[in-house]
C-alpha cells in the first residue's frame, strides 16, 4: 500500500526549518515513521527535499505543483492507497480525480483551509474550535480524529532539573499574538533571564530598547533549538489565541524541560498542572510559575515521561498507521 505525500507547495520538506516550520518537521517525521511500518511512501515536494523515500520534485508554481504531483499520481496509484495532504485546501487541486481516500494527516490550520472527508487534528481543542467554526455542534464527523504532534526522543538531550542553566525560553515565532511581551513583563517581575528564539522581528514587540534581563537568539538550527531546551529551566508560551497544539511545549519535555502557558487552546491537553507545568489566567499566575519552576516543585524527569508516554513518535505514529487501517476496513 502506498502513501503519496502532498507537502508544503512553498517550502521544501527539511528539518532545516525546525524553529519556525512545524508543518515540515511533521511531514519529515510522517514520511520517515510511516515508511517503517511498510508503507511505501512517494514524496511530492519542492526540490530541496531531504525525505528518505521516493521523492518528486515539483514546480514552485502552486497550479503547476498540483497538475504535476496529479499527473504522477495517476501513473502510480493502485486501488488501496491513500493521499495524506500536509497543507490543507492548497493540496485539494491535485486530488481531485483519483478515486483514492485522502487524509489531512496534521489539521493545525484554519477551518476554512480542510477540505478532505478524512482529517487528523492536533488536538481535541482545535477539532472543537473546527466544529464550532462550521457549526457542527449537532454532528460530529465519525471520520476525524485526534492524533497529537510526535517527535523523535533523540532528537533532544534531557537534562535533570539541577543541571539546568538560569534562563526561561521563548521559542516560536515573533510575535504580539504569541505573548511574548507577557513573557517578558512576567520574567522581569520574577527576577529572572528570558531567551527569545525564533523568526521575526523583535520591532513588533513596541520596545524601544529591549529590557536587560532578555537576550534575543533569533532564528536557530536544529542543534542550538536542542542545547537551548535542554538547558532552560521552562519553556514559557504565553499564547493569546487557542494554539492549535504548541509543538514548543512537547519538545521541551523531551529535555525535562517543563511548560508556562495560557489556560486554553491544545495546552488544556498537553500541560497536565502542576506536574509537567503551569497554565496561567492571570500575570500573577505567571509570576508565581516562574517561581515555582525556580524552587524545582516540577520535575525534569515527569515531564520526560509524559513526552514519551504521549508524545514520542513510536506512540503517535502507531496511532496513524491504526488510523489507516480503519478509515481502509470501513468500520463506520
């Protein structure tokens, strides 16, 4: 049974993009763990790729990317395989004709942007923000499912709470709506240092000169995202809007890392309080999780366990391959 793969029609699919592409990590890690479960995978995607399977390097052209990642579909596909599409309605164009079952494997995006009968989301909040938002409220699509972002264990270094370093860690895209001026204010409050990683400009933020106790990292590879995780005391995402799932937050507990975050969106889900972190509602909230994180009332080795009981891509993509399997026995 094969898989075709639609990614980003306007990046290539590398980790290279690993601190502000979650989208390319995610297809990156589907085509590699779905290919050991037997699945042959062909890849359509921009050159550039660095996938470890058949691989189709399509037009930078959005119409001729699809007409192409078509084309080559309809030479290749038998009866039982399955389209997985990365990136939402813009795939949609080059599915269409096919007569083959077509996932969106990793729903993380606006409602407007699905398109396909089978969807994956990242988390139970976004699949009810989806519902909400095409009024689905009195029925539920018995084909969707919830299968949460996976990410390879070694891919990060964990570290206990005593060898940790004394900054928080901002890590994600520069931005007002991602809180960072709430994660600022807070870890002054506190007393402590907060490293800000990511793409963007820091200009958006509305401070003349930026506060001491903040250093600014800026766009990372993969190799400073792991030493920078692995050695901040938490990772603090004080999101203002409901994050559809937060990778941030799961790959900090690979490196024992815990999490300060808003109370709602995917962090209802990932952040289990007062264990693996703290979900705030209000500044002093943030303050006092800081302080706690400080004093060491969350362990390294709780959060670590969370992340590979729930979160390690042998227990994610075991649930997309089942997945598969039951959307192709129709079982509905």
């Amino acid at each position: 049974m094969k898989i075709h793969v639609l990614s980003n029609p306007y990046r290539a699919t590398t980790t290279k993009y690993a601190d502000y592409d979650p989208f390319a990590i995610i297809t990156h890690e589907y085509v590699h763990n779905m290919k050991e479960r037997g699945y042959e995978i062909i890849h359509y995607g921009l050159e550039g790729s660095d996938v470890d399977c058949e691989h189709h390097s399509l037009s930078t052209d959005l119409d001729e990317f699809n007409r192409e990642a078509s084309s080559i579909i309809a030479k290749r596909k038998e009866p039982d395989d399955v389209i997985a599409c990365f990136y939402g309605w813009t795939n949609q164009a080059a599915t269409i004709g096919h007569d083959l079952k077509v996932i969106e494997p990793a729903v993380g995006y606006d409602s407007y942007a699905t398109f396909a009968r089978y969807k994956v989301f990242k988390s139970y909040a976004h699949m009810h923000f989806h519902y909400g938002t095409k009024n689905n409220f009195h029925a539920p699509d018995w084909y969707d499912a919830v299968i949460p972002w996976g990410r390879n264990p070694n891919d990060f270094t964990f570290k206990y709470n005593f060898n940790k370093e004394d900054y928080f860690l901002y890590f994600g895209r520069i931005t007002q709506s991602k809180g960072i001026s709430l994660a600022i204010d807070a870890t002054a409050a506190a007393g402590v240092k907060l490293k800000i990683a990511g793409p963007g400009s820091v200009g958006v933020l509305g401070y003349s000169e930026m506060p001491s106790h903040v250093e600014i990292v800026g766009v990372c590879d993969s190799a400073q995202r792991r030493e920078l995780m692995a050695n901040a005391k938490a990772i603090i995402a004080p999101t203002f809007y409901l994050e559809p799932f937060g990778l941030m937050v799961v790959e900090g507990y690979f490196s024992g890392t815990p999490a300060i975050t808003t109370d709602w969106g995917a962090f209802t889900e990932t952040v289990v309080q007062n264990k693996t972190g703290y979900r705030c509602r209000n500044f002093r909230e943030f303050v006092k999780a800081i302080e706690d994180v400080c004093e060491e009332k969350i362990r390294s080795i709780d959060c670590h366990k969370y992340a590979m009981d729930n979160y390690s891509n042998k227990v994610v993509f075991n649930k997309h391959h089942e997945y598969i399997q039951r959307i192709g026995m129709n079982f509905y």
